[in-house]
C-alpha cells in the first residue's frame, strides 16, 4: 500500500522508487501486536532478507508484520525523506489499527544496519501528530511503542558506517545534522524500550554503535536488552530461512524478550 495516496513529501517523481509503501503480513493466529521492518542496505538498496524474511518469522511469533520500502539515497533523496516515510508508516498502522486487529498501543519498529539506523531516529525523533489536520493520518502519534535494532548504524561520528552516512547526507553535511541524527545523543527518558543486538567483530558497522545507544538508553533509565555475539558477519539477518527452527540465537532471544513484555504469543 501507498503511504500518500499522492506524491510523496519531497517526491523526485513517481516511480515506484519514488513511492514508499508497506507491504503487509498478518498471521494466522494474531496477538494483536504488529512490527513494522526497516530492511537495510547502506540507504543504498533494501534488503530482502532483512524485510520480508524477518517478517514471516514474526508471523510465527503471532506478531503482525509491515515491511517499509523507504526512499533511498541512490535515488538521489536525502533526509528527511526517509524519517518522514518511516513516521508516516507508523501513523498509518496506528490509525487504522482496528482494521487490521491491531493493538494501537502495542506497535514497535525493527530495523537492520541502515534500516537500523532509520528505527533509531524514529525511535528519538518522533512526535505526538498534528491534531489539527485534515489528514487522520497525520493525527496519530508517530512514536513506536518499542524498538529493535540489529547491528545497527546508530552514529553518524567516528563508529558510523561512510557509505550510509553518506546517501543519508550527502558528502558535505552541516555537522549540526549530522549531531542530531547520532541518535545516541537524541535518546531521552521518553525513548521507547529497545532490544539490541550486534557482533562483536563487525567489520562494516562497529558494535560500538549499538553499545553507545544502549548506554545511553540506561542513562536515562529506557528498558534495553543488548546482545553482543562474538563473532558474526555483518547482515546476517535470521541465518537462515523464516521458517526454520535453526535460526540465529538471537531470534530466540528476541521471542523471549517480546514474550515477557506482553508483544508476542
């Protein structure tokens, strides 16, 4: 589905690179709590099998799913573009909550390296909606109710990863952006409670991000739960398919963690 039955904010054109959408997967035995998926790829390109694989697997968890195509850098967008098409995703799902049995108080946001990094600025840059619009949409609050973030590009500083600080940013940023969008310095005690998990030998994005996030989160006493793996490649996603009861440890971890905060059966 289309998140704007127009142009998008800031629209370069209407090709389908131009349009965000969010694909759906409900499962057969719903809990009532949805996530929606943040596919990484360096801002760059969205990867599958951080999207549609993680969302069948959540399916088993009895967790509604809704994969994001955000816009991208390599088409030539920029922020805000990509924060305005993830808030707009979790207005969407918020606002029409009932009709897809959804709990509007139980709606989260996963993401993986960039993906990682675009549910980290949600996760400290959201706000309450515009009250006053015409749009329903645009009323609901764009606040997740929790957050996941797997190897995650968090700071744009010295620990970011270049390549999507860049198609976030372009080449020359003014550093103020790029201070308010290291998102471990915008977290507050309104942050949403967060699950992490990264590996310690990382090559493309140092677990450093995930570390600086989660000791941020405990200053300002935010529920996390971080994992550090020691050793793993960088977008390793599940480890294998959504259906599998081989997958990652951390998946098994993530299903507890869920379990025991009432988002999943």
């Amino acid at each position: 589905m289309r998140l704007w039955e127009g142009d998008a904010p800031g629209a370069l054109g209407k090709a389908a690179k131009d349009v965000p959408t969010l694909t759906s997967y409900l499962p057969t035995k719903p809990c009532g709590s949805t996530i929606i998926v943040c596919p990484g790829g360096g801002y760059g390109m969205l990867a599958e099998h951080e999207g549609k694989d993680y969302a069948l697997w959540l399916n088993r968890l009895g967790v509604s799913a809704f994969v994001l195509k955000y816009r991208l850098g390599s088409d030539g967008y920029r922020h805000p573009a990509m924060l305005n098409d993830a808030a707009r995703a979790m207005r969407t799902v918020r606002s029409r909550a009932k009709e897809w049995g959804i709990d509007p108080k139980r709606i989260g946001i996963m993401g993986s390296s960039a993906g990682g990094h675009l549910t980290s600025t949600l996760l400290t840059h959201f706000d309450d909606g515009n009250l006053s619009s015409a749009d329903t949409i645009e009323r609901a609050s764009s606040r997740p109710d929790f957050g996941v973030l797997c190897y995650a590009v968090i700071s744009l500083g010295p620990v970011s990863h270049g390549g999507s600080k860049e198609n976030l940013l372009g080449k020359n940023p003014d550093p103020k952006l790029v201070e308010n969008l290291s998102n471990e310095l915008q977290v507050t005690a309104n942050t949403p409670p967060t699950f992490l998990w990264s590996t310690a030998d990382d090559s493309a994005v140092p677990v450093e991000n995930s570390i600086l996030f989660a000791t941020a989160c405990r200053k300002f006493k935010v529920p996390i739960e971080l994992h550090i793996y020691e050793s793993g490649p960088h977008g390793i996603g599940l480890q294998g398919k959504p259906d599998s009861d081989n997958l990652h440890p951390w998946t098994k971890e993530l299903a507890r963690w869920l379990n025991s905060k009432g988002w999943a059966n």
